[in-house]
C-alpha cells in the first residue's frame, strides 16, 4: 500500500463522517507496521464532548484489533490541509512515534510531517518508564 493508496482510502472514510454540529469531514486511514489498514471518520455527539476524531477513530480500531505500531497515518478534512488536534497528535505519539503523518487535500495534494515536527519535546511512555525505577518517597 503506497502513500496514495492510503489518502484514497482516508477520502473514503472521510465520506462516513457523522458530523451533523460541524459539518466538518474528516478521514483517516493508517498502516500498521505489520502491514493492516484501519480506517476511521469524525462521530459527534449532540452533547458534544464524546465526539471523536477520524484520527482517534482509525487507531483505537488498529489498537483493539491488536495492532500496536502505526507505520504511517493519512488524513483528509473540509479545509486545506487539515492537521490533527492536539489530542490525536499525543495520541499518535502513543503509538506511533516514526509513524509518516500525511496531511492530505487529494490523491496528488499532500505533505508529509513526523510526530516530532507536529509535537515537539513529546512526552510519552518512555517518561513514565523512567520514573518507575525511582523511590517512592
Ligand atoms: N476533527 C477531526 O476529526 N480531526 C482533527 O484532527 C480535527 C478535528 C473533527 C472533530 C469535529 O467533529 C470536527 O472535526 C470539527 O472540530
């Protein structure tokens, strides 16, 4: 599965989008590093705060299916390069630290990030590891 073939499906996805407050599409498609592909669109919520995000969407699939490494990560939305929230980016960070982050508008329409340009000085698991060799005082 090349870059274009995973932004064709991140477009496909986008059109599952339930998103009757915004009206704001968002797609998503990943590759794992064992080769799976999940998907995922933006769900809202009338009470607003379970909504989730295309991004969340496609990795918490890849996660409960038992796909742990993302390799590379497309997104699509209604504006011109849409990048993802905050949230989805430690999320990514969670599970996919090399993971190729593509922003996308169409199949020849795109631009290609790492988690550490779109989240700088991260924190991660690592940090907690760290802090578990210490005392408890
Ligand atoms: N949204 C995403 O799905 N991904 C993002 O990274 C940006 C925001 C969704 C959430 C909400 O349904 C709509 O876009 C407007 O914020």
């Amino acid at each position: 599965m090349d870059k274009r073939d995973l932004i064709s499906k991140a477009l496909e996805a986008k059109k599952m989008a339930y998103v009757p407050y915004s009206k704001f599409h968002v797609g998503c498609a990943l590759i794992t590093e064992d080769e799976e592909v999940f998907t995922g669109c933006n769900i809202e919520i009338s009470s607003y705060s379970p909504t989730i995000c295309a991004e969340r969407t496609a990795i918490f699939k890849a996660i409960s299916e038992g796909h742990r490494r993302i390799k590379a990560i497309a997104v699509v939305g209604d504006s011109d390069h849409t990048f993802p929230c905050g949230v989805c980016r430690q999320v990514i960070r969670e599970f996919g630290k090399n993971a190729k982050i593509i922003i996308a508008n169409s199949e020849d329409d795109y631009e290609e990030y790492t988690l550490d340009e779109l989240l700088p000085h991260s924190f991660g698991p690592e940090d907690l590891e760290e802090n578990k060799e210490k005392k408890d005082v």
